[in-house]
C-alpha cells in the first residue's frame, strides 16, 4: 500500500464549545491515500503550535536563513482575546494555509510531523453527553462558497520586516529586536505600535525600528488629504523637533496625513506639523481605552531620532517636507474658499473633487512670488519680528 500521506484537506467550519470552558475548534475533513475521510477537531493555539514546530524543523523552506527561500506559508499568531468574529475570520486563513501546505514539496509535506497532526485521536471520537448543560454550537462554511461578512478579507498574508536599529522593550507587552532582525507583522495599529512575531517571541514594537525588506518606502502609507479630518487631542505635547506641533490637551485640528509610523501631519489654521496619533481621538468617541493605551506605552519615537540606524537600501525615504504640506495645504483651503463664494459656479462640484489632485501636483520650475503675506506666514517668529522692523 505504501507509506500513508494524505491527499485534501478541507476546512468544514468551526465549532463553538463551553466545557471546561468557553473556546473554539475547527472542524477539517482529512482524505488519506486510501481514499478514506476522517473529521479531525483542532484549537488555532494547537495549529499554531503545529506550525511553529514545523519551522523549526525546516528552517531553511520557513526563511529562516534567508526570507527570500521561504515557501512554507504563513500563519498569524492566536489573539490574546479570540472571540467568535476572530474565529469566522481565520476560515479563509486556514484553508489557503491547508492548500499550501500539502502543495510544499514531499518531504515536507508528508513528513511524520504533519501527518502525526492530522491523525483522528481519541477526543475526536467523542460526542457531546446529554448531560452537557449546554451543547456546541457548530458553525459550517457555506457549499455555495459564499462566505459572511467577517470573512470577506480572505487569507492573511503576513509581511516580513528588518529592523534598522536595536530596540529594548520598556514594557512586558513590547518585543525587543536587534538590528537585522526580520520580524513578521501581525497587526498594523494607527498608534505607530506594531504587533510582530519573530520565531519564539511575540509583542509590540514601534514602526519606525522597521523597514520593508524591498523598498525604503512604505507602500500603504496613505496619500495626504488636504480637506481634513477633525479630530481632538486627548493629551498635551510639547513639540521636540522642529517639524513637530505643540497642542494643549483638548483642542481641535485638522488631520492631512495619516502615516504608519504613528507620527500624523495636523493642521490649526494654516500652521501644520507633525504631532502623535495616540494622542488624538474622533470627538465624540469615548477616550478611556484611548488613556489606557497611552499610560501603558506611549507614544513611539520617531524614526529621525533613532541613533545609529542601518539601513540595507541605499536611497532614504520619501518624505514631504513640512514646507511642502503648508505650501499643498495653503493652495487647497484658498481654491476651497474661492469655490465657497456666492455666484455662479460652473462645474463647481467636480472642481472641489480635484482639489486634492491639483494640490498633490509638483510646483512649476520656476513658481511666482509669493505674497508678503504668506512669506511673513512661513517664516519664523523671530524672522517675522525682523520683517517688521524693517518695514
């Protein structure tokens, strides 16, 4: 008959249990070589538990030694709360990692590791008593393929970062690197604080330590927007760098550029600035978790004060200047107001619409003087007194 391996596996749904307490199992069909069908019950920590094994033991295919030779898919790390919508939403990441699995090369993929994982044990063979209080609850993916709205992001693909400097962790929730560490990236938080695993260790780690591995420019950055999003400041700040904006706690601005960093690009009245995303919140929404998350980490430092960073690309980021979002900014609220005057308007809509691709575009060669006006605007207090005494 020759040796077992096994030929599909499917993912049926996932069940939801309450002894000995509340948790999660997933429910996979497993076609063995004989062309017999078991249904096996697994936890996401046992699969993940699992996976990490199997890296381990084939580091080279799990890109250990070089990311670029990884072939053995990715895996995000279980949540510290999993509740029912986190396990509707890794259906779509189990099945892709489950195809991708038994399509690595043999040694892998009928290794006694695998197999061994896949097996029915005896717990599987168990059905629920009568003297159960309450029954499972069995969720199974629709036939039609058609999944609900939970699942609709489909499988997560986990992206590989290097970190460009040595980071130690101030807190027990942080992960510490070393410069050259490639880490993966579970979670992306608007805060600049990200979730990353790296073999063993999990935690977070601030995103200005992290590079991409391809390019020094971060491909989901956002595109600035000009028309602004009103937000207040939940806690004060006083600007370090010059580039930076000091608000009180309590006021509102404008937000023009949500980067990933967690350093945000504001706007009170025509003056921008850098200033922290953790320390801004949507009016309206209540603040408490938002405090909470700030008096456990702060916010994370930027990537222009980190010493000693290594960076493996040759060229730097790509950043606007502060200069360059005033100048964008200034143009915007001007044709915003012209636009706002009372009269006729032709095409007015469509010409607000292209606001922000008019601002977005690069200024002529050779630009026209500026008013005294917006000079005296982009100049420094202590340059605008001198204008003033000269005049």
């Amino acid at each position: 008959m020759g040796d077992p391996f096994i030929r599909h596996i499917a993912l049926l749904g996932f069940e939801k249990r309450f002894v000995p307490s509340q948790h999660y199992v997933y429910l996979f069909l497993v076609k063995w070589q004989d062309l017999s069908e078991k249904v096996v019950y697994r936890r996401f920590t046992e699969i993940y538990e699992f996976h990490k094994t199997l890296k381990e033991m084939f580091p080279i295919e799990a890109g250990e030694i070089s990311p670029a030779s990884r072939i053995i898919p990715h895996l995000p790390a279980p949540r510290w709360f999993d509740g029912q919508r986190a396990a509707e939403s890794r259906q779509g990441t189990l099945t892709e990692y489950c195809r991708a699995l038994l399509g690595l090369p043999t040694k892998i993929s009928r290794c006694p590791h695998l197999l061994d994982f896949f097996k029915v044990r005896p717990e599987d063979l168990k059905l629920p008593t009568d003297s159960q209080v309450k029954k499972p609850e069995t969720y199974l993916v629709p036939k039609d393929g058609k999944s609900n709205a939970a699942d609709i992001t489909g499988p997560i693909i986990l992206q590989s970062y290097r970190a460009i400097a040595d980071y130690g962790k101030s807190s027990a929730s942080e992960m510490a690197v070393a410069t050259g560490d490639v880490v993966e990236v579970v979670e992306k938080s608007e805060s600049g604080w990200w979730f990353c695993q790296m073999k063993a260790k999990r935690g977070w780690v601030p995103a200005s330590f992290l590079e991409p591995l391809d390019s020094p420019d971060e491909a989901e950055d956002p595109e600035p927007n000009y028309a602004g999003e009103p937000y207040v400041t939940i806690k004060a700040y006083t600007a370090v760098e010059e580039d930076e904006m000091s608000l009180a706690q309590g006021e509102t601005i404008e937000v023009i550029h949500k980067l990933l960093d967690g350093w945000w690009v504001v706007r009170k009245e025509d003056v921008t600035g850098y200033f922290p995303s953790m320390y801004l919140q949507k009016s309206g929404q209540d603040p408490a978790q938002a405090q909470r998350q700030i008096k456990s980490r702060g916010a994370p430092p930027r990537r222009s004060t980190i010493r000693n960073a290594h960076s493996i690309h040759q060229r730097s980021r790509k950043r606007l200047s502060q200069d360059a979002y005033r100048r964008n900014s200034v143009r915007f609220l001007q044709q915003r107001r012209r636009l706002a005057r009372p009269g006729p308007q032709s095409a007015g809509s469509s010409q607000e619409d292209n606001l922000q691709t008019q601002c977005a575009k690069p200024q002529p060669a050779v630009p026209p003087r500026p008013s005294a006006d917006l000079i005296l605007h982009r100049c420094s207090e202590s340059t605008k007194r001198k204008l003033a005494s000269a005049v």
